[in-house]
C-alpha cells in the first residue's frame, strides 16, 4: 500500500456510503488509492473485514490510521487537510452543514429504505407511501433552508462543495432514479450535482463494473436503461 490514501468501498453502481467518501476526496482533489468490493458475493464480508472493523464500506487508511463510516471519514479529511474547505469557513453555515450531513446519516429512512441508490436504470414514477412523502418534503425545507442563507454565492448547499454536499449525492440519485417530483429549485441543485465532475467521474467508473443487484428492482417498472451490466446480460 502507497503512502497515499487508501479508500475501500462497494459497487459505484449501488453503495450510497461509498459514494460519499469518494465523491468528497474526488470533489476536493485530494489523491488516493481505491478497493472495489463487490457486494452480495460469498467473500464480501471477509474482504470487507479486511480494511475495516465493522465489515462494511467505506473504510479509508491513511499511513495504518483506520476510519470508517463515510461520516466520521468526512470529519477526519477535514481535520487531514485543513486548508481545503472541507465544511464551510463560515461558523454559522459550517454548524447548518454538520447538522444537516448528521440529520443525513440518522435519518431519511424513507428514501433510503424504499429507493435504494442504483445508477443502472430510471423507474416510472409511483407512490411511494407517506414516509418518503415526509422525507421529500423535508429534503427540499432542508436543502431550500442551506441555499437561501448560504448558498447565493454558488450553486451548492453552501455556495462551493463541501461534505453536505457529499452526504446528500445519493439522495440525489434516488430522487432521479425513482423519478420522484420535486420542485425546480430543488430539481436545480439535483442537476448540479448530478453533473459535477467528480459524480461524472464516479458514474463513469460506475459504468465499467460487471456486478448487477437485481434485489434492487424488485416491485420496479424501468421506464429508461443507462447500463447493462455484464452479471445482468
């Protein structure tokens, strides 16, 4: 292993933790050095136990330092690498982006129970029940909340990238997969983020992977295919 960055994470077609550490180090430009593990096969956990205590993904080792969970990873690249603006500079809206990457991680089980993240395909649009209904409605208080205070500067929650960003990116991709309506607003902060350069990035490495869930599209209509990978062919 290099002196680089070590990051381990699942499937970039499906692992919404793993998105959020690696889109957060992409976005910043900060160099390191990847694991892909695929999810769901007979030797996930072991590997995944191999980087990191819970076997799950992400885990991130600097030099023989191990953390894990994609928020806690968020708040040791912060502390590694003070002179980029991990958070906001701003004390006002850098305590708004740690509640709202928190209230992320705790919360919104909603979305993230009924619309797991999956880059493969778009779904037609349904109901969906009350708790992703509540979820939704929260999002947009949430994220309208960020951009209107501290936000007009720039087109993300804060006005430049930063960590909240990275939280919310597969939340991002659940709304669009699942086509679920919001409001152009909140439509418009989706778009940035959908087509930033490190998400492209991510989608196109996403778009080279062999491994498919099917599991994630039980009960789906597909209205639109974007990858077909090899496992699903």
């Amino acid at each position: 292993m290099s002196d680089r960055l070590h990051l381990a994470i699942g499937n970039k077609l499906y692992s919404s933790w793993s998105l959020r550490a690696w889109i957060l180090l992409k976005g910043f430009d900060i160099p390191f050095d990847e694991t892909v593990i695929a999810m769901y096969k007979e030797d996930t956990k072991e590997r995944m136990l191999s980087f990191g205590p819970t076997g799950k993904v992400p885990v991130i080792n600097d030099s023989g330092i191990v953390v894990w969970d994609s928020l806690a990873i968020m708040h040791y690249i912060a502390d590694r690498f003070p002179e980029k603006a991990i958070w906001p500079r701003d004390r006002a809206a850098r305590g708004h982006a740690m509640s709202a990457a928190a209230e992320m991680h705790s919360s919104f089980l909603g979305i993230r129970n009924s619309c797991p993240m999956n880059l493969t395909k778009q779904f037609k649009s349904r109901d969906r029940g009350e708790e992703v209904v509540k979820d939704v409605a929260r999002l947009e208080e949430l994220w309208g909340e960020a951009r209107s205070r501290f936000g007009q500067d720039g087109d993300f929650l804060y006005g430049d990238f930063s960590a909240a960003d990275a939280m919310y990116a597969p939340v991002v991709t659940r709304l669009d997969t699942y086509q679920i309506e919001v409001s152009p607003k909140t439509r418009e902060y989706m778009d940035t983020v959908l087509n930033c350069d490190a998400f492209r990035a991510w989608k196109d490495e996403a778009f080279q992977e062999p491994w498919a869930l099917p599991h994630y599209e039980e009960g789906e209509t597909v209205a639109d295919v974007f990858y077909v990978p090899d496992e699903a062919r």
